[in-house]
C-alpha cells in the first residue's frame, strides 16, 4: 500500500444497498473503517494493474526473443 499522505481531496460516491453492506462487511473483517477500505481497494487494484503491465512486457519480450 502507498505510504501516509496528507489527503487534501474527497470523493463522493453512491452505492447501492448492496454494494453498501459489501463495504461494511469487509471493513468489518479487516477492523478497519470505509474510507481506509476504498483507499485500500484503489490501491490494491493499481499495484496489480502495475504488475500485470509489468509481466505482460515481460512476455512480450521473451517471445520476442524465442521467436529470433
């Protein structure tokens, strides 16, 4: 996860009833409250988005040089 940054922005989001009890549910199990979860979740999506970027260079390259 990112470091401790000064959070000077805010994001207004609506959620349905359903997606809401997600939310809480999982804030729940992680002891944790809704905000840190969404920062969680936004960084937990990056950093795997950031790695999947990265692999799939990786491949790129190798069957690249499979192919030479």
């Amino acid at each position: 996860m990112t470091k401790s940054l000064k959070r000077i922005h805010q994001v207004k989001v609506s959620l349905s009833q359903e997606e809401l009890e997600s939310l809480d549910k999982i804030a729940e199990s992680m002891s944790s409250n809704r905000s840190t979860v969404m920062r969680y979740l936004l960084n937990t999506y990056c950093l795997r988005r950031k790695q999947l970027e990265e692999t799939y260079k990786e491949n790129l390259i190798t069957n690249s040089m499979e192919e030479d």
